[in-house]
C-alpha cells in the first residue's frame, strides 16, 4: 500500500505539471518534440560481450509490446486535431493491438484497455484523460491516421501514427552495473523491478502503472533517470541481502522474470 501510495503521488504530480504545460502554446511546442524523441527511438538488444555480467534474460521490447498484425489501431498515435481543445495533444497513445492501451508520457505510461466494435465503427476507451470514452471512427486510406467522433459531445479529435516507438531510453555507455541487483524483484503489494544488464530499469505496478529508466548504481546508491517527458532525475539508497533488496525504504524479493509480464 505504501509502495502504491508513492507511485500514485508521483504520477499525479507529474501529469499535473505536465497538463500545464501542454496548455501554453510555447510549452507545448517543446513537449511535443521531447515526446517524439522519446517514443521514436531504437534501443540495441546487442548482449555485451562480458563474461563477468551476467546475460540479459528479458527482451525489453517485447514488455507491453505492439502487435502491429492485430486490429487496425494497433501503434503509437499522436493528437494532430482537436475540437476540445489541445491539453492533451503531447502526449502518445498506444494501442497493443489487443485490448491494452498505453497513455504515454515520456518513458512512463498509464495501463489502461479498449474495445473496438468493427460492425459500428466503434472504439471504446478507459484512459485516464484524453482518448478516453466512445467514440466512432474513421481511417485515412493508408490507416496512418484515424478521426474519433465523441458519441456523447460529437467533437472530433484526429490522431496520427507515429512511423516508430519505443518508450525505452538508449542504454548509456558508461553505465555502472551492480551485478547483486541484475534481474527481477518484486514487494508485498503488485510492485516490481526488473535491472538489466545494461543500465536500464524496468519499474511496473501490475494492472497500473510502468516506467523505463537509465540507472547507475554504486556506493550503495542507485541513480536513475527517466523521461515525462523532460528529463527526471532520482538517487536512491538501496541494500542486497541474499534474495532481498532493500530500495528506497522498500523491500523486494527476488523473482522469476516471467512473472513480470
């Protein structure tokens, strides 16, 4: 519970900050681009070629992947219109091409789901703002844009795909990893983190909430970075004792890494 506590503080606090500065013409210029960097990015899933760190058994990627093979919204849209005006048109809003949907800020996102309804036209969604409710559809021929009319108020909101995506930062060079944290932990209450091989960090609270980060770790501090979408640094305390981590105050245990998704 405390564990949810603090992550719901955080987000809350971010998109609060966030949805002012989409607000402001100039602000919302400058998101949009930091937005874009983020999600269009590559990451290399190349192994280094270390016999001292251990291999990476979790293929980043494939946590809340796209499966761009399933239904027709399947991808990573950007709001390019909108009638109700542009408070949310910074942020990414992806589709799993299942039922999972994704309202991204930077590297962190929001888990939500829809339902489409092919025979009416009909996409119903339970984000927590923006493409959020029923709406009635409409693809471009190419499918690379989309117009949702709201089925309550009729105004229109126009996205586009992004070309690319990925939420996950570059791995940084000279990350410093910490070969006693490597793989997957989880506490009492949903929580879990995932620290590869190269510097990156994988934090989820299941059904609510997951966040890449860029992490050093050393002197019994763990520095991370991440992006909503500007650039947000942390440096916290953390212990290994046999299979439990202590990391910022919290206890974790080990765990496989197929419980992670």
């Amino acid at each position: 519970m405390k564990r949810f506590t603090r992550i719901l503080t955080l987000s809350l606090a971010a998109l609060a900050v966030f949805s002012l500065a989409a607000c402001s013409d100039n602000s919302s210029s400058s998101e949009s681009e930091a937005t874009t960097a983020v999600t269009e990015g590559t990451v290399d899933e190349k192994e280094k070629e270390n016999e001292t760190t251990p291999k990476r058994d979790v293929n980043l990627s494939e946590l809340h992947a796209i499966n761009y093979d399933g239904n027709d919204f399947a991808g990573a849209w950007h709001i390019t219109e909108r009638e109700e005006g542009d408070t949310y048109n910074s942020f990414t809003y992806v589709f799993d091409g299942d039922s999972s949907a994704y309202l991204m800020m930077g590297s962190m996102g929001y888990i939500s789901n829809y339902e489409l309804n092919p025979d009416i036209n009909q996409i119903a969604t339970q984000m927590m703002f923006g493409i959020n409710g029923k709406y009635t559809y409409e693809f471009s021929d190419d499918k690379n844009s989309v117009t949702l009319t709201d089925s309550k108020t009729k105004k229109k909101t126009t996205l586009e795909k992004y070309m690319s995506f990925s939420c996950i930062p570059l791995p940084e060079a000279d990350a410093k990893i910490d070969n006693n944290i490597v793989g997957a932990w989880k506490d009492d209450s949903g929580g879990f983190l995932y620290f590869d091989d190269q510097g990156i960090l994988y934090e989820t609270q299941k059904g609510l909430s997951f966040t890449f980060y860029n992490y050093y770790a050393g002197d019994g501090k763990i520095n991370t970075k991440c992006f909503m979408p500007d650039e947000t640094k942390a440096s916290v305390e953390y212990s290994v004792d046999g299979d439990t981590l202590t990391y910022n105050g919290y206890k974790y245990e080990k765990a496989e890494t197929s419980e992670l998704v």
